[in-house]
C-alpha cells in the first residue's frame, strides 16, 4: 500500500490534478480511496483520542453525477461526501493548493471552502489534494464519530436525518434534485469496506 507521502513531481500542473492513470476505473478508485484513508488514518489519528476506530474505514453510495465521481467515505474521524472530479471542473484553485504545494504541506481535513454546481443547484465543499486522489472536495456530513457504537449507527442516524429533510421539502413542496438524487443514492446504496 502507497503512502500519502508520495509527492507529485515538481513540474506538476499548477491547475486542478485527477486521477493518476491506472485508477480510473470504479473498482479500482474504490480501491484507491479505501487504501489512502487507511493510510491518513495511520499516518494521523492512530490512537488518537478524538476518533472511534470501531468505525472502520468503508466506501458507500458510489455513482458519477455530472463529471463528478461521488461516494460517502466513512472513517474513525468522519463521515464525510467525496467529490473527485471526472475532468477539470474549472474552479478557482487556491495557489497554496496546487499539487506542487501540497507536496510538502501537512495533512489537513477541511481545506478552502469552494462553491460549484451540481444539478442546477449550488454547493459547498472543502478542496482537499492527494497524490493518489488528486485534488477533490469534501462535503462533511459528522466530524465526530464518538457518539456512534457502529457504522450502522451512523448510516441510520444519516437516514433519519435525510428522512427529515425530505419531509420537510414535501412539505413545502420545494423541488430539490440535488438533495433527491443524494437521498435516493445514500440511502440504499452500500459499497464494500475495510476495517
């Protein structure tokens, strides 16, 4: 297994990295992203107070939305939405976030915050860079695992919270695809993890 220690070379782009050649099939970037949190998590949280490591490291919800690769990413420190762009997404990258940069820049959870666009609707999401990954976004759903005994137990309180939401949508009899589209996917949708 790699290690987040990996640099990219020294003429890497200045704009937004993607995928390294070789992963960017489904399987494999599944793959990839199980395998690099396992590593943050050795690198940066093993034995540390403020994670649950019953959590274990697992991959959920897996689809592409419009030139995004999406999953939900569970780990001992978070829950967290990934969005690892198909293509260049045309955001505005912070020049202390450009791959060369990031090189030898200490990990952080919550890079920038970024809006884009996604189903017509806008987003917020923190920018964030490994090698392995390239630049994507992350959307944090929980940052404190403590309070949960499971990953199921995190996943049902996701649904009851997104159940909530859509009650309250119909409700109001909003139309909001963004948030049906993530509902629908979350909810019944389970990738394979480790840990």
């Amino acid at each position: 297994m790699a290690t987040d220690t990996q640099s990219p070379p020294s003429d890497a782009p200045a704009g937004w990295c993607g995928l390294p050649a070789g992963r960017t099939d489904d399987a494999a970037f599944i793959e990839t992203l199980l395998e690099v949190h396992a590593t943050l998590f050795a690198d940066h949280f093993a034995g540390d107070l403020t994670v649950n490591e019953q959590m274990g490291i697992e991959v959920r919800a897996f689809r592409h939305l419009e030139g995004w690769r999406v999953a939900l990413v569970l780990t001992p420190w978070m829950l967290a939405r990934l969005l690892v762009p198909e293509r260049d997404p045309h955001l505005p990258l912070p020049p202390e976030w450009t791959a060369a940069a990031r090189r030898d820049a200490p990990y952080q959870v919550l890079g920038p915050r970024l809006t884009f666009s996604i189903l017509g609707q806008n987003q917020q999401a923190h920018l964030n860079y490994h090698p392995r990954i390239g630049h994507y976004l992350l959307q944090p759903i929980a940052l404190n695992m403590a309070p949960y005994a499971s990953p199921e137990a995190v996943f049902e309180a996701w649904g009851e919270v997104i159940r909530t939401r859509d009650e309250n949508i119909e409700k109001h009899r909003k139309d909001c695809p963004w948030q049906k589209e993530i509902s629908r996917r979350e909810l019944f949708s389970r990738m394979r993890g480790i840990g």
